[in-house]
C-alpha cells in the first residue's frame, strides 16, 4: 500500500476516533441541558459558559476517584469488562461514510477510514461482541446485583438483534449491497430509503433503543431494581468507561440510522452545489448536514428517556419476541412481494 494512503487513512482514523470521544463527552452534556429543559429547570451552568466545560470537570474527577476492587477471583475480568465495552462502541466508526470525497493537495480523499463491501456485518459482528463487555463485568464484579443487570443485558441485547438484523434485510434487499458508502449515494437528493421502508426503520429505531440500554429499555441498569446494574461495583474510570461506552454506542447508532435511512451526508441540491459551487464547499455541508441529522437522533433519544417511563421485563421480551420479529418477517414477505412484482411488470415490458 502506498505509505501516502496509509498516511491518509491513519489521519482519517484519528480524527474519527477524537470525534466520536468529544460526542460523547458532550453527549453528557446534553443530555442534562434536554433534561433540564424538559423538567423546566437549569442544568450544568458554572463550569464554563453555559455548562461546557462539565464534560471536562467529570472527567477530571473520574480520573481522580478513589480505585475500589471488590472481593473478586476474576479480578482479569472484572478489568476486561469496561475495555471490551469501550472498544466495540469506538470501532464500528471505523466503516460508517463520513462525507464525500474532498479534494485536497490534488488528490481525492475519500472521507471513511475504511470502505468494506460488508460493513454491515462488520457492524453487526462488533454489536455483537459487545454484549460480552457487559456480561464479563457483572458476572466478575461478584455482586448477585451486578450479575442480575448483566444477564438482563445480555438476553435484552440478544433478543433485539435478532429484529434488528431482520429489519435491515429488507433494506438490504432493496438496496443490493451491504456497504454503507454504496446504500449513501443511492440515497442522493431526497431518495431517503425511510420514504422506502418506514416500517423497517421504526423497527430499527426501537432496536437501537435496547441495543444502547436507553430509557425505556434500561432494564439491565435500573436503581430501583438492581442499584446500579452490571457496574454497580465499578469506580474511578473503569465505571467511566460504562458510561462513555453508552454515549458513544447512542451517537454511533444514530449515525447508522442518519446513514441507512435519511441520506447520510447527502442533501437537496447537493449535485447542484458540486457543479455550480464546487466539490469541497459542497461535501463539507454534507458532513454538517450529516451531524445534524445525528444530533436531532441523539437528541430524540434523551426526548425519549425524560418522557416515557421503563418497560417490566417480560413487556420488554414480549415487545422483542412477538411483535417486533414477526413485524420485521411480515416487512420482509412485502418487499420481497413488491420487488418481484417490480421485475416481473419490467420482463413483460408493462
């Protein structure tokens, strides 16, 4: 590989990863400004104008909190557990199209860290491990508490994978291929796959929800229940690693759905301004198109947390198991059923 590209992409992945962390530093952020708004009160207003400097304040005191180990003989685990967790939120930003290409020191530069022709999967695959993060904490905090949020976890996380992967095979279906850079530009103007397949993307939404343990879905982590759920005994930055591992899975997801369903970085006009402006002005609004499509997703989730109160546990797997399954099935007969119907009026010329 030319070093010029390695060089490239390495800048790409640095730049992905420090964005993903200031998100969800100041996902934080947000998430108690949106609280204190709907509650009708102020939120975080003295470190910094307006509260900004917050993020950096609980950081700073996380770093500096007192270590605490419990009483543990799997004390590898018990610091496996946050780094796994940490890690799979950071890397499945590795796949996702930030932008079109720019043009810069007379080349090309393609604004994705890497363009894989199953990035979904890969996507999924990384989802998926995820889970252990969780399990491995709680079953090694040796806390029956801990243990009771990490099976939930596990059984909610696993359960609501399976609708998800069925609600993104009728997209997949429609679409023809499993890269996100590829589904993006078929999405050009306003040829939002959500117009396409809206019952795909409410199961996907819901999904996401109890992928990333967000109120309704914080079974696994709820105070009136298990105290603080799967890191209950965790502290100082390990526990930090928790909660940045939320925040960051939440903007994530919400830059998959922005992704998948309304467009990504693409907007009304966008062939307009690359030919009458130019390609760079052009493809750097789409990336602030594309973050504001995330932010109104973040902000619809911590909507949602300060609005509805949580599932009980078994409406949270009858909701998985009996509605949002055989909905994804149903959605997948339908546009398997008007594809072919599609074909078929093509072959006969109709």
């Amino acid at each position: 590989m030319d070093s010029t590209i390695i060089i490239e992409k390495s800048i790409i992945i640095t730049v992905v990863f420090a964005i993903t962390m200031i998100m969800a530093m100041y996902s934080t952020w947000a998430e108690r400004k949106v609280a204190a708004f709907l509650q009708d009160r102020q939120g975080p207003n003295r470190a910094g104008w307006g509260g900004l400097l917050q993020p950096l304040a609980d950081g700073l005191k996380l770093f500096s909190k007192e270590e605490f180990e419990p009483n543990t003989p799997n004390r590898f685990l018990f610091f496996l557990g946050p780094i796994i967790a940490m890690s799979t939120a950071l890397m499945t930003s590795a796949v996702i199209p930030w932008g079109d290409k720019l043009h810069v020191f007379g080349r090309d530069v393609i604004l994705q860290a890497t363009d894989i022709d199953v990035a979904l999967l890969y996507i999924f695959g990384v989802i998926s491990v995820g889970v252990y993060g969780i399990m491995i904490g709680g079953w090694a905090s040796n806390n029956k508490f801990s243990l009771m949020g990490a099976v939930r976890a596990a059984s909610q996380m696993v359960s609501y994978e399976v609708a998800m992967g069925l609600s993104i095979i009728a997209l997949l279906m429609m679409t023809g291929t499993l890269s996100l850079r590829e589904i993006s530009l078929q999405q050009s103007g306003m040829n939002w796959n959500v117009f396409y397949q809206p019952l795909s993307f409410l199961i996907f939404l819901i999904c996401a929800f109890a992928e990333t343990n967000r109120t309704p879905f914080d079974l696994a982590e709820c105070e009136s229940e298990l105290i603080g759920g799967y890191h209950t005994e965790y502290s100082s930055m390990k526990m930090g690693f928790y909660l940045f591992a939320e925040y960051a899975n939440m903007f994530i997801s919400s830059t998959i759905l922005a992704v998948l369903f309304f467009g990504g970085y693409n907007y009304p006009g966008m062939e307009w301004m690359v030919e009458n402006v130019g390609v760079n002005p052009a493809n750097i609004l789409g990336i602030v198109v594309l973050f504001i499509k995330i932010c109104a997703f973040i902000f619809f989730y911590m909507w949602v947390r300060w609005t509805i109160p949580r599932f009980r546990y078994d409406q949270l797997m009858h909701l998985g198991w009996r509605i949002l399954i055989p909905l994804s099935i149903v959605n997948i007969m339908i546009t398997g059923i008007v594809i072919l119907r599609g074909e078929i009026a093509a072959y006969l010329g109709l």
